[in-house]
C-alpha cells in the first residue's frame, strides 16, 4: 500500500460496542447488515442509528493505491464490536451479464485482505462464487484459495454463498471446506427465491450451524419473520446474519419521495442561502476570514465563470483566474481608490460562490444526518451502539443530526 498502513491504524478510535441484535425467541441475535454502503456518508448515516454496514468490493474503488473514503471510515469501528460485511460484486456483475475476470478478483482479494488486516473477526467477506453454479464456484475457491486463507489468517470471517446443483446444500459446504481448508460460516442467497426456505432449515437441522447468512434478505422484508421463526424452531441458539439494499427501500421517487429523499431535501435547506445566516456560517465556517480570501477555497472554474459574468477579459480576466485574493485589491481603475473587493456585483458573485462551496463541504454530514433521521424507525435500527465519538470534527452518531447540523450551518 502507498498509504502509511501503521500511523492510520494507530489513529484509529477505539472503545467498546454495545450489541443489540434483532428479536429472536430466546434472545435478541439476527444482524441485518445495510448492503450498499459504499459512501462515507452512508456507513456514519446507518452507523449512527447501530445497523452495521455492507459494503461491495466492486464499489470500493482505489486510486493510485489508497483506500477508498469508505474504507477509511469503517477503519474506525475497529474494536468497537461493530461488524462489516463485503460482497465480492458477483450478484452484480452476474445480473450485467460480466463475468469477474482474474485481475478483478485479484483486486478484490487483496482489498479483503487490506480490509482484514484492521478489522480482523469484525469483518465478514463473501467468498468467490459463481451464482447458480455449483462447479464454477468450486473452481473459484481453488484458484484463489492462497488469497482467502490470507485474509481469515488475520482474522476475518469467511462466508460462503451454498449455490443450488447437483450436490446436497451440507455436501456444497463440506466440499467448500475442503478446497479452503478452513471453517466458512455457511451463506445462502435468498434474491429471488434462489435457495428455497425448505432447503435452508434442512440444511440448519442436518448441520446444526453456530451461524448462518443470508444474503439479501432485509430486517423489513415480509417474508424475514416467518423465515427466522422457521429456523428458530429447530435451532433456538442459531445466530442469524443477513443484509439488504435498505437505503433504497425508503427512497422512492421524485414524485413520491420516501423517507430518505424527504430528509435530504430538508437537510439541504440548511444551505440554502450562505448570506441569509453569516452568523452562524462564521461560527463554523468563518464567513468573515474566507470571503476575503477566495483563492483558499475558489474553484478554478467557478473563477472562469465569474470572471466572465462581471465581463473582465484580458489581463484582468487572467488576473483573477489566477490569485482572486490578490485581485479584489486591485484597483477597479488604475490610479483610483476603488478596489474590486468594493463592486457589489462581484461581492453578490463570491458569496454566492462560498454558499456552494460550504455545501460541498458539509455533503457528507447533511446525507448521514438524512439516513440517520429515515431510519430510526427501521426494523433493523438500534442493533449496536458506538459509545465513541468515531467522527471526531464532523458529526456525533451520539448526538442529535439536526442540532449539530444547525451548528455547522451546513
């Protein structure tokens, strides 16, 4: 990695994590991870109300080797007893018609590894799989067996996805076992009624698992209760995993927005206008310091285009492109008193400017304050508690969004 690994993990926040699984009979124990997670904004939004994060190694995108904003977040919640989950992308390149090709998978592995390096056994990672196909899957396991042991070696939890064929469920995970030579805990994938309810409580009755996964199938989904009471019933102490595209189901529409666009909109009136609230945006942001100084904090284009708007060309027009701070000294004319900082077209234009620009910096929190304020009522909310502040400067999952939100005048 180009990233100096050590000095970020010695950064890292620690603290304990209190767990509050799903209902279960004799005990509260199903986790339902919140898959899609693959923006800073989503992990602290489904963090802060305790539903743990799922992530897809295909989104984790890497540039000239450092770790993508997202892993850098979850980074934080190690030893804090909160779990992560990573699929490798095959649902979704399965349903693009891709197939994952070896450079992709060698990737993918290493980022697992990367991953597991700092969250050891709170990270789960789903192994290389082919859906539907029971003998590509095998072949998978085979190739990239060295890769996968690397990462369960620093811990991490290894699941894997029992594709339907022609071998029995508990033979698929036996033969699974013995290609990776280590213990999986058992996934099976319920999009599309892919793994049939009967075959997973035979499996749970012939196998007797501590723990299984299942893949996409939400903490709201209609069918989850009858399917966690079936298994239940024959295994009372089975610790149920399982995940889901949750954000998308309190979306909606333009047209019909659910709760997640409605708290968004309302999250972006907080910006709506930097000049309407000066005291609050010089509180956190100091309005007084930056306006006069907007090559700290002006975009290259946005110059050009206010550049433009106030008509300037030639060396003017190059003059503020160039240094905007140096040029609101300049005079308006040469030999006269008036300064550009005094023209009150270009005054409008630059707080219009650091409006937008405060808008920009504060995305991340004004997104996480939504989820955290359309989810609090979600059947999968509330199941573990951050008792650190792992957001130090931006926002506390411990704390109210909104009165936070306000103190950044975001």
């Amino acid at each position: 990695m180009s990233m100096d690994l050590d000095e970020f993990i010695e950064s890292l926040l620690g603290g304990s994590g209190d767990h509050y699984p799903l209902a279960g009979p004799v005990g509260r124990r199903a986790v339902c991870f919140a898959s899609g997670s693959n923006e800073p904004s989503e992990v602290r939004g489904f963090a802060a109300v305790g539903i743990p994060p799922g992530m897809a190694a295909d989104r984790l995108v890497r540039e000239n080797g450092e770790l993508a904003p997202s892993v850098r977040e979850v980074f934080r919640f190690a030893g804090t007893g909160m779990p992560v989950f990573v699929d490798s992308g095959e649902v979704a390149a399965n349903s693009l018609g891709h197939e994952i090709t070896h450079d992709e998978w060698i990737e993918r592995l290493a980022l697992y590894r990367e991953m597991a390096v700092v969250l050891g056994p709170q990270l789960y990672l789903v192994a290389p799989d082919r859906i539907g196909h029971q003998d590509v899957t095998l072949e998978r396991l085979g190739r990239y067996v060295m890769e996968i042991r690397e990462a369960a070696g620093f811990g991490a939890q290894i699941l894997m996805p029992l594709q339907p064929g022609p071998m029995a469920l508990d033979e698929f995970q036996q033969a699974a076992q013995e290609v990776l030579g280590i213990q999986v805990i058992p996934a099976f994938p319920m999009r599309d009624k892919l793994t049939p309810l009967e075959d997973v409580v035979a499996f749970v009755r012939a196998v007797a698992p501590a723990k299984i996964h299942l893949l996409g199938l939400g903490a709201a989904n209609r069918q989850t209760q009858k399917i966690l009471d079936a298994l239940w019933e024959v295994k009372p102490d089975l610790m149920v995993q399982q995940d889901a595209m949750l954000l998308n189901s309190r979306k909606g529409t333009k047209e019909k927005p659910r709760q997640f666009l409605r708290k968004s909109t309302e999250a972006l009136a907080f910006c709506a206008d930097a000049r309407n609230d000066r005291q609050a945006f010089d509180k956190s942001w100091g309005y007084t310091d930056e306006i006069g100084d907007p090559s700290s904090w002006l975009p290259k284009v946005t110059r050009r285009r206010i550049a433009e708007a106030i008509g300037l060309t030639g060396e003017l027009k190059t003059a503020l492109e160039a240094d905007p701070s140096e040029f609101l000294q300049m005079p308006m004319v040469k030999g006269d008193s008036l300064k550009w900082w005094e023209d009150p077209v270009l005054a409008h234009l630059l707080e219009e400017a650091w409006g937008e620009a405060v808008k920009s910096r504060t995305a991340n929190q004004r997104r996480a304050w939504a989820i955290h304020q359309a989810f609090a009522d979600h059947p999968a909310a509330h199941q573990f508690h951050l008792s650190e502040n792992l957001f130090s400067g931006d926002i506390d999952p411990g704390e109210d969004f909104r009165d936070q939100l306000e103190e950044v005048a975001c």
